[in-house]
C-alpha cells in the first residue's frame, strides 16, 4: 500500500547571538518588536553553550572565515528552507536575518 504523506514547507531560522553584542541585541530587539512571520525563529545564548560541538549540533560545522574552525562573530545563523541549510556568522550572519525576516537594514547595521 502506498501512503502519500504531504510534506509541510517549514522555514526555520535558528539564531546564536551574545547577549554583550551591540549588533546582536538591536537584532533581538527588532525581532522581538516585528509583526508575526510565517519564519520559525529559535533565539539561543552563546553563554549558554560550552563546545563548538554543541553549536554544531544546532547548526552544523560552519566553513568560511573561521578561525580553527570557529566563528569569529556573533550572530551564527542558520536557516532551513525547503530542506536547504545556509548558514552565516558575523555580518553575514546579520545580512541573512535581515533578508528572512525582512526587517530594516539602516537601523541594524
């Protein structure tokens, strides 16, 4: 018997900031101020997190300017959609944020 499952489009934006980060807490901010989105949105605490493998669980293994294979800035971000992972850290980071939720790039940056 053959079973069709349908296969619901999730958009999901995991996001690693520092709480001690200017760029990272206005980020906060305008997420938490921004009208509902149809985007999935997990905040998490880099204080809260001990090992890079334990970001890497979240996200998965960062490639790019890293330093010994760790992000040199806050906010790391991932975002799934339609089973694709892009993943950023730092400006680039920031940028992806700004480009899925949509919110305002002047005052961000």
């Amino acid at each position: 018997m053959k079973i069709n499952i349908p296969i619901r489009k999730i958009e999901k934006l995991i996001i690693i900031y520092a709480d001690w980060s200017l760029h990272d807490r206005k980020i906060m901010e305008s997420i938490r101020t921004m009208p509902e989105s149809t985007v999935m949105v997990e905040l998490h605490n880099l204080d809260h997190y001990k090992t890079q493998a334990e970001i890497d669980e979240l996200i998965g293994v960062l490639s790019g300017s890293t330093w010994c294979g760790y992000p040199t800035h806050t906010p790391i971000v991932g975002y799934w959609k339609d089973g694709i992972l892009e993943k950023a850290f730092g400006y680039e980071g920031r940028s992806l944020i700004v480009r899925v939720l949509g919110l305002n790039h002047e005052r961000l940056f």
